[in-house]
C-alpha cells in the first residue's frame, strides 16, 4: 500500500520506517500540511496519513475521493479536523489513535501546574541573571487544594491519579462518568460545580459541537478568584478573547496552555525569524502568569513509538477481521 504522510517531521519519519519494516506499506513523506491547495499531492496513494493540523475538511475529503484515497489515517487521537460524514459517504476510512501512553498528557500538564504555581519559569531566568531573591515566588502547597478534571477519559483519568497523589481533592465532569475513578472515591459533579469549587481546572475532553469554547465569558465568572486553567486538550475548548478578560481582571490567576485555537498557523514550525502576525497569542504570552507550550504534550519516546505503531497497525488492518473497532470511525 502507497501511503502519503503530510506534516512530517524528521524523527517520524524514523519511527514510522521502523514500526513498518515487516510490512508492505510505502511511504511517501510530505513536509506540507494537508489542505485544499497540497490535497493534489494525495494522487496515486491509496491512503494518506495526517495529523492534528491538517485540514481534512469536506472538499479535501472529496478531493480525496476523486484521487481514490481510501483511508485516511490519523497520528492522534482527536479527529476534529476531519469530516467524517463526507469520508463515510466517498466509502473512505478514517482510523485514529485514540489511546497513547496517556501519561505523557498527563505528565505534561502538570509539568505546567507545577511551573506556574511555584515560578520555575521566573526562577531559571532570575537564577541566570545572578539574582537569587525569593521575592515574588510564593507559590501554594498543592496538597488539599481542589483540583477539577473536565473530560475523563484515558489522559483524563491518569491526571486523576496524578493529582491524587499529590493529595489533591479531585473532582470530575464527564457525561460518561468512569466507573474506575468513581471506585476511587472520586466525585463527579455538573460543570458549574466544577468550575465554581475549584482551585485548578484541567481540561482533558475533545472538540465538538457542544464543547467549543467551553471556557468562555460566562463559565470564566463562575471560577474562584484566581483559579488556575489548564488546557492540554484542544485550542477551540478555550475563548481566547474571555481568557484575556480574564487575566487582565485578576479572575484567571494562572494560565499554563499547550494548545491554541489557531494554533494550525503557528505551531510545529521555527518561526523564531518572524513576526508573529496573531495579535491574540502574542498578547497571551505577555503576561507573567502564562505559560505557553507549542502542542508538546504528547511528545515523549513511549507515546511516539505507540502513535507510530498503532498507525501501522490501522493501514495494515483495515479492510480485515484484525482491525481494531476502537480504532476506526468509519
């Protein structure tokens, strides 16, 4: 099977060539992301992988189709960039990852809890500088502080277990609540509990309809004065704008993102040579209690090595009885 990956970078390419010796898949690796204007790259594959921002949108789709692509494969677990109605309707299928050490995610945000409340970020450059005061580094113990988990899922749930550790009061807001965590003695509660109760808001659910800007003006007033939020999820949970407002009136007291909602157009590239022409993020990275961190969450050795695995796995068994259902949408 001819396979087109688009938005490779180096150390996938190594990866993929290694999970794949065995099997008689051939990639073809594509530096540019996939969209409209690269979808005419997509001819003579049979197949093309992507990644969180490429844009499988209807008319790629249906570009797609017309260059008889039949299987869109995805490196990650969200699938919001990808129109699935349209895939099902041209008979393409649409695979995904949807489990990959979800520590890694985990970890990662609270590698951003720990940075904001105790000030790494302040202390390594003041260190530098040979300036070694303590002044405006109080941070808090995280024991007993109340820590709210939206979206429970496998990343969701290994935050749980993280922060239970820490002794942290969780609870969680999930319209499928987890047996598993409710037998550790986890609380689920409605999202205006969550958000009113808590100390730390962790974002951890995909973007949809329904979850699109979650964190907005309006869910924003209900936090606790200088609530910390975390989003380690997708940008689009998150109105950048309401966030803003939120900083800048002391409601949002600590801010630790690894996703953006137009992160598609910055993201995964150098572009330390350039002027950053979204007015939005730069304004976020002014601030001295935000950390921004460019979609790295995912990116350890385990994580990477089951991505490119699992991806194999879909391309090899997709039109047979081995197929994984979990891992197809269509």
């Amino acid at each position: 099977m001819k396979v087109a990956v688009f938005s490779t970078k180096s150390y996938e390419k190594a990866l993929l060539a290694k999970v794949s010796e065995t099997s008689e898949l051939k990639f073809t690796y594509f530096t540019h992301s996939l969209n409209a204007i690269t979808a005419t790259l997509g001819d003579k594959f049979e197949a093309i992988c992507v990644f969180v921002n490429d844009d499988v949108n209807s008319q790629v789709v249906n570009m797609l189709a017309k260059q008889n692509i039949r299987h869109i494969a995805l490196r990650c677990a969200g699938y919001n960039n990808v129109d699935i109605e349209t895939a099902s309707r041209n008979g393409i299928r649409v695979s995904r990852v949807p489990s990959y050490a979800p520590e890694a995610v985990a970890e990662h945000a609270v590698a951003l809890i720990m940075t904001l409340n105790r000030k790494i970020h302040k202390a390594y450059n003041r260190i530098r500088e040979g300036n070694f005061e303590l002044n405006g580094l109080m941070g808090f113990n995280l024991k007993n502080k109340r820590v709210g988990v939206i979206g429970t899922g496998h990343i969701g749930k290994a935050l749980v277990t993280i922060m239970r550790g820490f002794g942290c009061e969780v609870i969680c807001c999930d319209p499928v609540p987890s047996p598993e965590i409710m037998d550790m003695g986890v609380t689920y509660v409605d999202l205006d509990r969550l958000l009113t109760q808590s100390d730390i808001v962790s974002l951890h659910c995909p973007l949809n309809e329904k979850t699109y800007h979650l964190i907005n003006q309006t869910s924003i007033s209900r936090m606790r004065d200088g609530v910390m939020l975390i989003n380690t999820s997708r940008g689009g949970l998150v109105d950048s704008q309401a966030v803003i407002k939120g900083l800048k009136s002391g409601k949002i007291g600590y801010l630790g993102l690894d996703v953006y909602e137009m992160e598609s157009d910055l993201f995964f590239e150098n572009r330390s040579t350039e002027i950053i022409g979204d007015d939005v993020f730069e304004r976020l990275a002014t601030f001295h209690n935000v950390i921004i961190t460019g979609h790295q969450g995912f990116f350890t050795l385990e994580a990477m090595n089951e991505i490119a695995s699992t991806v194999v796995a879909n391309l090899v068994t997709c039109n047979t009885p081995q197929a994984n259902p979990e891992n197809f949408l269509v």
